[in-house]
C-alpha cells in the first residue's frame, strides 16, 4: 500500500511506536472499518473469528443506505427491508392522509396490494468499491490549497461521471481520512419502495425525548419497506436470515451501517473550534427553535401532527450535541487527544524528511479554523430548514450550474447526483404551509437576531416587512407547491429564473451570490486547507500507527463490533437486556406521563406477551447517528437485533472512543418476533421473517 515517498521510507522505522500505540487499542472494540479492509487480525486474536471474504461480500450487499439519512438491511428474499421506526418517520408522515395516522395506529400490510408506495423514499445498495486515490490527485502535489481542490473537485466529477455511464450506477467518490484517500462507491439505486410494516409511534419511541440517549429501554423501533424492481418485488443476490436464538450476554456481534460524521481524526485546535465556536452555536439554535416548535405544536392536533418530525428532529439533535459538548469539556478526553497529537508531532519533528513533508499540517490546520470563526455565523444562516426556500434555491442553482461542465459545478449538481437531486426535487410529498410559514419566519428572525438588523442580507430577505409578515406572504404568493410548476421552472433554466415572478424563487435568486460567497469563501479558506493538511496528518499517522487506522465517518458502509455487555452507573450495575414485561412495569410507574403510555394494541396483549423475553439490548459496537437501522448479526450473519440509539455516555463518540459506559443500543430480534406475533398478528410478515430462521 502507497502512502508518498515520505510514507514509504520510514513505514519500517517505527515498530516499536506502532507496538505502543497498539497496546492502547486493544483495550477497547473501537473502530467503524472500511469493508475493505476489516480488523481480521484483531477479531482472529480476540474472539477466534475471521471473517471471509463470502461473508464480508454479503453483509455489504445485504446492507441498505436510507439517501436522507439511516441505514438498514436485506432480510428476505423477497426485498424486504428492516430499519429503525424514527428512520422512516418522515415517510410515515407523508403517507398519513386521508384520515390515516401510521404515527399514532402504525400499519400492517396483509396482502402486496395493500403496501404503500413511498413518494420519494431512495434506497442504495453499495456493489463494488475503488481506490482512486492517485487518480484524485494527479497533477496537484505543486499546487496551492485552493487550485488543488478545484483540481480535485474536476476529477471527482470525471471519475463519478465515467464509472456511472459504465455502469448505470449511482456513483460517488467518497473522501476518506479528511482528504488523503478517496475511493469510488457505486451503489445500485431504489425508488420504488414501499411499505409493509410500522408499530405505533408510542412504542416506538416509547419514553420520547425524557429516555431518548438513555438506558434501559423499552422500544420497538423497527419498520420493515420492501424493494420493488420493474413492479415486482426485488429479488436481492443477497440477503440476511433471521435468528430467533437472539444473542447472549458476551457473545460477539457486529453492526453493518452507515455512520454519519465523527471528528477522531480531528487535530487538537480544530476540535476547540468545535468546542467553541460551532457547538455552542448550534445548540444555541436547537433550543431557541425547540421552544418555537413546542409552542407551534401546542396550538392544535393538525399543527402537532404536521411538525413532529421537525420537532422530534430538533429534540434529537439538541440532546445529541449537548452530549457531544459535554464530551469536550471533560479535561480527560481533551488531555489524551493532546498527548496523542504530541507523540505524533514530536515524532514527524525528530526527522527533517519527516518534518519536510508533514510538519507544517497541525499549525495550517489552527490558522484554517481561526479564520473560519471570523465568518462562520455568516456561513451558516440560511433558510434551508424551508422545503419551499430549498426548492427555489435548487431551482435557481440548478439553472446557473447545469449549463456549466460538471466538473465546475457546485459538487451537489453534479451528473453522478442529478438523478437523486431532481428525485427529491419532484416529489409530490404534502407541504404544509403553517408549517412553512413558522420555519421562514424562525429562520429570518435568526438571520436578523445574528448578523443584525441592518445587515444587506436581512434587509434584502425581510424586503421591508416583519419576520412572520415575510413568511406569510412568501408563502402565499408562492407556486412551489405544484410539481409541475418546479418541473416548468426546472426545464425553463436561467429565463424561466430570470423571469418569474414567484416571491420564493426571486428571494433565493436574490440571497444566492452572497451565499454562494461564503460557501467559496469556506471552501478555498477552510475545506481546502483542512483537505491538504489532514492527508499529511494521515499520512503521518499511517507511517507511526501502520495500517490499524481506521477513516472517520462519511456516512459510507462500514462494520463495528463487539460484545453484550452491561456496565456500570453511579454504583449500579445496568443490566445488557431488559425484558417485555418491562415495558408495562414503567408505563404503570409514569402513569399520567403521555411519553410513558403505551398503545391499545399493547395493552390489550398484555396477558399474552411472554414477558420474559428480551426486548432491548446493549453492546460496545462502535456507532454515531447515521448507525440508526443498521442490523446486529452474529457470527454466522443472522439477525439477532437492530440498532436504535446509543447510550448519553456514547454521545462524546463523535469524538473519541470510550466502552467503559458508552453503549450502543438495540431491540432484540427475539422482542421483534414476540410483539409480531402477540400484539400485531403479523403472520404475513412473520412467515417471510421466519422462512430462513436458524
């Protein structure tokens, strides 16, 4: 394997650092793998089990990525596919019409003709990968961070296009490491999903926002969607089997799924600007508009219906990064990232080709963040939480970008993603518009409480009136709703821009240069300089650590592992399962508590639920959000449960690794069957489950 000159001259140099540093790793299942190239060594050494190349080929093609967001799984033969009830919220919502509520009843299908065709639900399934690495960066070893990247960017873009008209798939180079590999995904692609089967919202997400993060747990939060291909349910190459043994207490498991973002390979500075600068910021948002949100639900039942996703999203996403901050003010973390970084630094500085080559990476990096703070709250406005808002700004984008080579074009306009973009783009998924209206008038009053009253940008997206005035009548005058007026205007290019008359499309046409500024300000400033100076710090870590380095997460197929295992809390032991009868033991103990109350269905089974059987789960797979309907399998590739969260003590994993509390957190795919069985009399659905059953 390549890693430059410099890499290849002192790989051999450093065997007693790499034996060190190994030593630190054992201690912990740590790591979200590359496919490519999975722990084999550790897994062999550790527990006995090496996966072969068969069964790492088909974990991947049983694997499944959500497009907005979520992982899921292949788990029949007939395309039906498992993952998490709060992954597929959004599409529940938007198929509850018509005097049906999936949130509130939850949905069974009993024949193929009663399941629901999705109106914009894209799945992928990752089939081959490619480094294309040195195809990347030919040509840009001389050049200046910013020329680079656009070199860069025009390869990507090449490299995407050729192996998508090869090959018919959805192809994407993914950046690895913060830019020092990349390597081409081609996905086969889905958008005639539909669903099959969905529990009630109230145990789904049974506690709500009071036991999210935590644990113990009593959710069944699963949804099962199934593939259709040329109007016939998909036949998969692969698929994974069910097992109703379920998993014991230390017994091994593994996560296949796609984990978002994690910042372990973060420097020091760029992790204090993290700490400082973009945390507190958002957090800031999240809960100035998870009060608006509380108060717009509060009006009435059609307003609490139609902004729960909203709502349970910006929940999430507040109890998500306070964990994550809180994770950064503990000096202990903080501590071992600086003596880590030291070693290493200390180490590139001890050689003069060493130092040549990778020195100058951590300081580039602070002086990339301290100019970012200097902007970053102008970067970061905008009003895209707006469907309607980032209709018209696609609208307007798509119609400067497309005449362009796609190698120039902004990277989300690009040939390779246009088909996926324009799939969004034109659904015909309900717009609420009170919904709209509250986002708008939030996101302008926003713009104005930060960048200040006066400012050009608030001035020309106010327009002269009040934040709630603005919004309403932007989405009065609006014609975005139409599908096919998105589809004209689409079609129309820069005229049909140029001359609408449309106030959402004029707004973004209007707010567009100066965000466009500020994006090219981020990217020849910020994105360039961190993509040039982290393949040093990769680099470097390569020839100190070897091989063992795992990239961090891209929202790209990865594999996790490790044991059930119980921890402990403030002195308690926190047991790894809990059991069904638990569920209706805390609902009597929160009595009077909406969160904690538990659906009809349920308490009408109560007496024949076997409450006994397991029901959620822990275990020290590494995981971060993104993780959400990824399956647990055991060593054999079966079904034995299903990710749903993590643990509050897992939330500083975006960050950096720690199993003596963090846990993620699964239902128990003996729990599954208990509850299909018992409370939904799914036999449809069981019977398929069960078809291949070990």
């Amino acid at each position: 394997m390549r890693y430059g000159v410099a890499g290849r001259i002192f790989l051999g140099a450093v065997s007693a650092a790499v034996m060190a540093v190994a030593s630190l790793v054992a201690r912990a299942d740590e790591g979200m793998w590359l496919l490519t190239s999975p722990p084999r060594e550790t897994l062999r050494a550790r527990y006995g089990f090496e996966p072969t190349a068969a069964w790492m080929e088909k974990m991947q093609k049983s694997s499944v990525r959500f497009s907005t967001g979520g992982s899921g799984s292949l788990v029949s033969a007939s395309g039906l596919v498992m993952t998490n009830h709060h992954v597929a919220s959004d599409m529940l919502s938007k198929l509850s019409d018509n005097g049906l509520d999936i949130q509130r009843d939850g949905y069974i299908a009993n024949s193929e003709a009663e399941e629901l065709a999705c109106p914009d639900l894209e799945l992928n399934i990752l089939w081959t990968i490619e480094d294309v690495t040195d195809r990347v960066n030919e040509g840009t070893a001389e050049m200046s961070a910013s020329d680079a990247a656009s070199a860069r960017r025009r390869a990507i873009a090449s490299i995407e296009q050729a192996a998508g008209e090869k090959t018919g798939y959805l192809c994407q180079v993914v950046t690895l490491y913060q830019g020092a590999k990349y390597h081409l995904y081609a996905y086969k692609r889905f958008t005639d999903v539909r669903l099959v089967f969905a529990p009630e919202e109230q145990i789904a997400f049974f506690g709500g926002d009071t036991d999210n993060f935590e644990y113990p747990r009593y959710c069944l939060d699963v949804t099962f969607f199934r593939i259709y291909e040329n109007g016939k349910p998909y036949t998969p190459e692969h698929h994974i089997s069910w097992s109703s043994a379920g998993i014991a207490e230390g017994e091994l498991g593994f996560v296949f799924g796609h984990p978002g973002t994690t910042r372990r390979l973060y420097t020091v500075d760029h992790i204090k600007f993290a700490r400082d600068v973009q945390l507190p910021r958002r957090l800031q948002q999240l809960w100035r508009r998870e009060v608006q949100l509380t108060n717009f639900t509060n009006r009435s039942e059609e307003n609490r219906r139609m902004a729960r996703e909203d709502f349970l999203g910006v929940q999430n996403a507040r109890k998500a990064l306070a964990g994550q901050f809180e994770g950064l003010l503990d000096p202990a973390m903080m501590n071992e990232k600086a003596r880590a970084e030291a070693r290493l630094r200390a180490w590139v500085l001890q050689d003069p080709d060493r130092a040549a080559a990778w020195g100058s990476a951590w300081d580039d990096i602070a002086e990339a963040e301290k100019r970012y703070t200097e902007f970053y709250d102008q970067r970061v406005i905008d009003l895209s939480s707006s469907t309607l808002f980032k209709t018209a700004l696609h609208l307007v984008r798509m119609s400067d970008e497309l005449p362009k080579p796609s190698g120039d074009r902004l990277r989300e306009y690009r040939d390779s993603g246009l088909e996926s973009l324009r799939f969004q783009l034109f659904s015909p998924a309900p717009i609420h518009d009170a919904l709209e209206i509250d986002i708008l008038r939030s996101g302008l009053a926003q713009m104005a409480e930060t960048l200040g009253g006066d400012h050009p940008i608030v001035q020309l997206a106010l327009a002269g009136k009040s934040p709630t005035a603005r919004a309403e009548e932007l989405v009065a005058g609006t014609t975005l709703h139409s599908v096919e007026t998105r589809k004209k205007i689409g079609a129309g290019g820069s005229e049909a821009i140029a001359t609408s008359t449309d106030p959402m499309v004029r707004l973004a046409a209007a707010l567009d240069p100066a965000l466009r500024a500020y994006r090219t300000k981020y990217e020849n400033n910020v994105e360039s300089v961190e993509r040039q100076s982290y393949a040093k710090v990769a680099a470097a870590k390569f020839a100190f650590e070897g091989d063992s380095v795992y990239p961090d997460a891209t929202f790209t197929l990865r594999m996790a592992f490790g044991p059930v295992k119980p921890y402990q809390e403030m002195g308690k032991t926190i047991p790894a399962f809990t059991a069904m009868g638990g569920a209706f033991e805390r609902a009597d103990a929160r009595q009077g508590d909406p969160a904690f109350r538990l659906p009809p269905r349920w308490l009408d089974a109560k007496n024949e639920i076997n409450p006994d059987v397991p029901f959620n789960f822990v275990m020290c797979a590494d995981i971060i959000g993104g993780n959400s309907g990824s399956p647990v399998v055991n060593v054999k590739g079966e079904v034995v449960g299903l990710i749903f969260d993590g643990n509050l003590q897992s939330l500083p994993w975006a960050f950096a690794y720690d199993e003596r509390q963090g846990r993620a957190v699964c239902v128990d795919s003996r729990g599954m069957i208990e509850a299909f069985r018992t409370v939904y009399k799914a036999d449809r659905l069981l019977k398929e489950l069960l078809a291949t059953t070990k």
